[in-house]
C-alpha cells in the first residue's frame, strides 16, 4: 500500500467510525458538515434561491429609467457606451437605438421601493425586499453566465452553491437531500439547463443537487423495482455497505463512502420524498395565496410552495429554475407573460415563509444571470422590441435570513447602462450569502489538484451593508 492508499483508508476507516450510516447503520437525524462550521452565528440556515434564467431586463421589473423616453428610438451616445463589449447579436448593429419601457413603475411600502407595474405582487412585500441595482458578471453568454453565477466560474468543472452549502454545513434533516433543485415545466424553454448547474464538482458526489420533478415520481428511479420489496433492499444494502467498507481499504477511492452515502440517502429519502411532495393537505387559502397554476405540479407556482415546505423540512438549499427571460425580441408581451408566472408565487413564498416564522432564517434571493440593453436589439416598431444581453449592470432582490429589508443598494447611471454606485459582483453575493449562513467564504475551501478551491475563488467581499 502506497502513502496515498494509505491515508485514504485510514480517512474512510475514520468515516465508518464517525459516520456509520455510510456503510449500512442506521442515519442519525443531522449529518455531514466539516468541524467547526459555522464558522460564526448564522442568520440564515437556509437558502432559497429563485433563478430567472435568461436575464430578466432590469428596466421592465426594478430598475425604471425615465430618460430614456426622452430619448426613445436616438442613437445611445458612444460616452455612455464607451468600450463596453457587445455580444455578436447586436455589435453589428448599423445603430443602436434606445429602447424606453413600456411600462411604469411606481413607489411601493413606507420604504418607497420603486417597482414595475408588472410585478404587483412583489410590490406588496416591497418592505420586506433588499434590491441590488448594480449586480455586474464578467460572462456576456448565458452558458458562462448561468454557469458563473451557479458555481462561481464561467468555465463547467466546478461545484454549484448548493453543493458549497452541503459540504461546508451538513444537512439539517437526514431523510431529505441538503439541496434540491426545481425546474419549472411552465416556462418557455429558450436556453438548455444542464445538470451540472447543481451538481457537485470536484466535491465528493453526495453533496450534488437532487432534482424534485412533478408526478408520481418526484425523483427518479428512487422506488424500488416490481418484486423488489423495502427488506430486501434493507438486505442489499447491508451487504453493500459491507462491501464497500472492505473495498474502500483496498482501493482507497473516496467516491466509495460517497456511492455508499447515497444508496443510504436513497433508501431514506423512499418514505421522506412522498411525504414532503404530497401537497394534498394544504388549504385552500395557500393554493390561492401561490396563485391558480399551484395546484398544477411542477409549475413555477407549484415549485415555490414545493419549496416552502422543503424548507420546513430543513432542506439547506432549494434552488429553482424558471427559463424564458431571453427576450431579444417581443420583449412586451413576452416578460409580461415571465411576470404573470412568476410575481405572484415568488411574492407568495416570502409571505408565507414570514407567516411561518421561518423568513427570519431564510435567505430567498430572486434574479437572472445578467440584464439586458438599454438599446434596442434589431428593429424596433411601435409595440415591439428586444434587449441584448447586459453583463455590467443589472438588478436583483434579496428577503429574510438577515437582510434589511426595505432598502436598495448600488445605483446605475440614468441610462441604466453604467454602475455609478456601490458595484456589486457575483462573487461578492456569493460572500455576502454565505456570510449569512455563518461562514466565512475564504476559509471553505477544498482541495484539488494541487490547490485549494472556493465558491468565490479569489475574490469577493462581504456586502455588508445589505446586512440588518
């Protein structure tokens, strides 16, 4: 046996000691989780993040500008677009026209948060929402940009948010997977999701996101086979584990504790899943609170109340994806249907999340990977238009697990093309988040290759005054 083999079976000889639910015992309720984390009190044990993939236009939801009706169909000034890199849709553009809203906004709650009137939902929580103004990303694509913004790197490779969360802090209910992801089946389908948004990198493959999906069958291949009953695989997975714990001496592969792991997850999650799926017992004021499409499994509206409840459960990270917001063209009618799907339920969460008591220790945090273009992309009419996508500056909300609401941070020029204010990038939310949930981002790090590795890699910085 080499060094290597060596140390490694004397970590999973450890791990069976420590953790003997890997190798067939019985699960305790709270698992995982490295020693001394958190590293200080925590706001939020919890994070729901509402993930509007596509880049929602920040003119059309939180940030309105009205100059730019005074200059609706005029060449946007090369001072304020200065060297800004444009994508290959629009940078060959003859012109670029400005392209004012077609949509008001107004003043909502005793901290006069200025709202699209396409989110009358969201405006009735206005006091309970922190919105950043000036959110910026390094990645112009969606691919890059979804991927940084999920993992903290434009390049695949690395673990997702959630994975960080699970790996750092354990999870809180040990029947449920740490973190879960949700993806709408009532959005429009423009840009792929691939499954490495939640999946777990380099980090050993327990910590990688389940996907809840609508139907009889909420995760997949989690019932047992015909003729299969819960005894014999009880019997299996003894033998299994037994298996396993000889091998992982032999072999010393650390993915043998974390295949092990999950086959007892598995088995757990066989009478944990329904439960927390079934929202049969729910009233009917809830289902009206979400909206009508909630009671439709699998909608946007179905998820964030799915959400709630996994939740309650002690579920660490739920993340759910709504797609559709790409919208180069027929931007109006477009996002006004994006609004119509999503206001109401995401508004509804929070609400109820504060009816619960349980917003205080939950973190929800809605937006998209990166805006879009004050100017127009292609021909702009009377009643139609698009926007190109915008890394440099855009806009997103925070509510609950430590954030003070009723207030906006950072502040973009009057055109909504330049930050002017209190900038802040992915990796900086990635810092503030995971300051909330008590750790310090520097020091969660996994090694790899020969180096150590974090959500915000190098970079980064607390955004400490979005904290209550």
């Amino acid at each position: 046996m080499n060094r290597r083999h060596f140390l490694s079976a004397s970590a999973l000889s450890l791990a069976a000691l420590s953790q003997p639910q890997l190798f067939g015992a019985p699960a305790p309720q709270i698992t995982g989780g490295l020693p001394g984390l958190p590293h200080f009190a925590a706001k939020a044990k919890r994070v729901i993040y509402l993930f509007q993939a596509g880049g929602p236009s920040q003119f059309e939801t939180l940030d309105p500008k009205p100059l730019l009706k005074q200059h609706h169909g005029k060449e946007l000034p090369a001072s304020v677009r200065g060297t800004q890199r444009l994508t290959g849709m629009s940078g060959n553009q003859a012109t670029l026209p400005v392209a004012a809203s077609f949509v008001g906004a107004k003043q909502h709650g005793q901290s006069g948060q200025w709202i699209s009137d396409l989110l009358p939902h969201t405006a009735k929580i206005a006091d309970d929402l922190c919105i950043i103004r000036s959110m910026h990303s390094e990645a112009i694509n969606h691919d890059p940009a979804i991927t940084f913004f999920c993992s903290g790197h434009q390049q695949p490779g690395r673990p997702a948010m959630g994975a960080w969360a699970d790996f750092g802090l354990g999870s809180m209910n040990a029947n449920l997977p740490a973190f879960v992801t949700l993806v709408s089946k009532d959005a429009s389908h423009d840009q792929p999701l691939y499954s490495r948004l939640w999946g777990s990198g380099f980090l050993p493959s327990q910590h990688q996101g389940v996907q809840f999906r609508a139907g009889k069958e909420p995760v997949l291949f989690l019932d047992n086979p015909d003729g299969l009953n819960r005894d014999i695989r009880r019997d299996m997975l003894d033998g299994l584990g037994s298996l396993n714990a000889a091998t992982a001496g032999i072999y010393g592969d650390p993915e043998t504790a974390a295949r092990s792991a999950q086959a007892e997850m598995a088995f757990r999650m066989q009478l944990a899943v329904p439960e927390a799926a079934d929202m049969s017992k729910e009233s009917a004021a809830t289902f009206d609170l979400y909206g009508a499409s909630s009671r439709q499994p699998g909608t946007y509206a179905a998820n964030c109340l799915l959400a709630r409840r996994l939740a309650e459960r002690g579920v660490r990270f739920i993340q759910l994806f709504h797609q559709g917001w790409d919208q180069h063209g027929g931007l109006p009618g477009q996002i006004t249907n994006q609004c119509k799907q999503t206001d109401q339920a995401s508004a509804a969460l929070v609400a109820d999340l504060k009816r619960l008591g349980l917003l205080e220790d939950t973190l929800v945090i809605w937006g998209g990977e990166f805006g879009r273009t004050t100017y127009c992309q292609g021909k702009m009419t009377q009643n139609d238009y698009g926007r190109d996508h915008h890394p440099r500056c855009f806009s997103l909300w925070m509510a609950g697990g430590g954030i003070k609401g009723g207030s906006s941070y950072g502040q973009t020029d009057e055109w909504g093309y330049n930050i002017v204010e209190n900038p802040v990038h992915v990796h900086d939310l990635h810092a503030t988040m995971l300051h909330l949930m008590g750790v310090d981002h520097e020091r969660l790090t996994y090694r790899f290759q020969g180096r150590d590795y974090r959500l915000t890699d190098v970079a980064g910085k607390v955004v400490k005054a979005v904290l209550a």
